[in-house]
C-alpha cells in the first residue's frame, strides 16, 4: 500500500477506485487524527520517560542527602556519647567520707557551686581515691550531668 497524503489521487490511488469529496474528506480527517494522536502518544510517551528519569534522579539524590545526614548523626551521637563519659561527675554528697590529712594540708581546693567541676576535683591518683571513697560512701549513686 502507497503512502496516503493529501496530494491529488493520493488517497484514490490508495484505495484504487474512485471516491466522492466527502468520503475523501472523511479518510483525510480520519487519517489526519491518527497520526496526531500517534505523535500525541509518542510525544507523552518521551514525556512520561523524561519524568521518569527525573525523578530517578531525585530519588537517588535524596538517598544520598539520606547516606549523609546519617553518618553525620552518627559522628554526632558519637562524639556526644564521649562527651558525656568525659563528663560523668560524682554529685556531692551532704556528708562526703572525711578527707585524708594529707588532702587536707595539701591538696584541699575550694568547692561550691560557682567553681568549674574540673577546678574542685583532684587529678591522678588523688582522683581515683576520692572517686573510690564517693562510690563506696552509703548513699551515693554513679549519675552523669544529666542526672540518669
């Protein structure tokens, strides 16, 4: 079968008779509606393909902003958690245990509440033994500055 155009005798040598105007008109019309909707079809069709790779696209952007805001939080979490072991205090107590002589001529630091944690606190092994005797005093209780 020839190509069918709107040239004179396209549609009659097409066919192989003889048409009337209008049944020509009709096959045109008819003609003229399919392929618009072939290239309306193939035009959506590229549409819909375009879109679908688009969003493709933002969806794989989205999981790696995902991929990043979670490592970021674990990096948080986890710096977060070794601050909060580096700043577990022991509370004072109303009646701490009597401190050793030689922690009270010589190492004795002021404390209350308007002196930084790490100024009223000994270090090094002074440290430690006071933290044995805190922990093994009646009544105290290991809590972080949170107060769990």
């Amino acid at each position: 079968m020839q190509e069918v155009s709107s040239k004179k005798g396209g549609i009659d040598m097409a066919i192989g008779e003889e048409i009337s105007p209008e049944e020509k008109r009709e096959i045109e019309r008819c003609i003229k509606i399919l392929y618009d909707d072939a290239e309306r079809r193939d035009r959506v069709a590229r549409e819909l393909v375009a879109r679908e790779r688009d969003l493709e696209a933002r969806e794989r952007k989205l999981e790696a902003r995902e991929r990043k805001l979670e490592a970021r939080e674990l990096v948080v979490r986890e710096r977060d958690l070794e601050a909060r072991s580096d700043r577990i205090t022991f509370p004072r107590l109303k009646n701490p245990p009597p401190l050793n002589r030689h922690e009270v001529t010589n190492h004795h630091q002021p404390s209350g509440p308007h002196y930084p944690t790490a100024l009223r606190r000994p270090s090094g092994i002074e440290q430690l033994q006071d933290d044995l005797r805190r922990v093994n005093h009646p009544g105290y209780r290991l809590r972080d500055e949170s107060g769990w």
